[in-house]
C-alpha cells in the first residue's frame, strides 16, 4: 500500500502544479476527445502532462497515467484545501456495491490509482461515479471514461518523459 500512495504522490505533483484548471466556473481547457462525451484532453507543456479533464457541476473528474501506465483517476474542486495523506475512501460506480479504495490527497485534489483489475474494468465502462471523502460525499457523471484514458495513455506514448 506504501508503494502504491508513493506512485500516486508523483503523479499528485503534477498535478497540484496544473490545480488552477479544477473548478467549472471556468471554460473547459484542453481539446475534445472523440467518443467520449465531454472529455477534454491537456496536453504538454501543461504541467500536469497528458491529462484528460471532465468539469462537473459537485465535482470535476480527471484521468492521468502513471510510470506504469495504469489510470490514476483524480476528483478536485476548486474550494477544497485538503491536508496531504493517504486515506481509505469509499468510490461507487455505478449501481454496483461501494468499494474502499486507498487515495491520495493534497491541496484541492484526491487520486485514486486503478491498479486493481476488476476497478480498471468497472471504472472503464462507468457511467457515474460517487465519491464518499473525509470533506464530503460527491458524484460525477463520467460517460466516455475508457475513450478519455485511451486518449491520456496514447496521449503520453506521443510526448515521452526525458530520462532524468
């Protein structure tokens, strides 16, 4: 679980660092992503890197790739001031039974790594997701998610990381 929230932390920089995009009061950034409703793709040179983004009226909802490939999905709202950690939290997709899911949280965002298959699949073919946190219970309708992570992960392969 360590390992895990650590992987999640690099990602969670990022992020933090592109956190001025959360919030839809403002106009959706990035391009549209084909087949996937209101998904917007961020590109570099944004610091978050590729990053597909859908703003929502509780909560806006993004997807990143991490080292490994594997979908880090992310809720933020602009008004959250969150205190970093690693908690369980309880996710809901769809009309399937909650499941408690190890997060990340700092600043104004909350990261869940989908490194679980079964997660991956269900999250994939999501229609709506509910988040239950320490701040609050939160929902998010995220039609088109595969169709976002396919375009965040190609995204990625088309800009590599530089060695460091």
């Amino acid at each position: 679980m360590r390992i895990a929230a650590a992987v999640l932390f690099g990602v969670l920089a990022a992020l933090v660092a592109a956190r001025g995009h959360c919030g839809a009061a403002d106009a959706a950034p990035g391009s549209s992503i084909a087949h996937a409703g209101g998904w917007r793709m961020i590109e570099p040179p944004d610091p978050a890197g590729c990053t597909a983004r859908l703003q929502g009226p509780d909560v806006d909802t993004m997807l990143a790739v991490n080292k490994d490939n594997k979908l880090v999905l992310v809720a933020g709202r602009r008004d959250w001031n969150l205190a970093g950690g690693a908690p369980n939290i309880t996710l809901q997709i769809d009309n399937l039974p909650p499941r408690t899911v190890q997060a990340a949280m700092a600043a104004n965002l909350v990261m869940v790594l989908a490194d679980d298959p079964t997660l991956y699949r269900q999250l994939r073919q999501a229609k709506r997701i509910a988040w239950a946190l320490p701040v609050g219970n939160y929902s998010a309708g995220v039609a088109g998610l595969g169709a976002a992570f396919d375009a965040a992960l190609a995204c990625k392969r088309s800009h590599p990381t530089p060695a460091g």
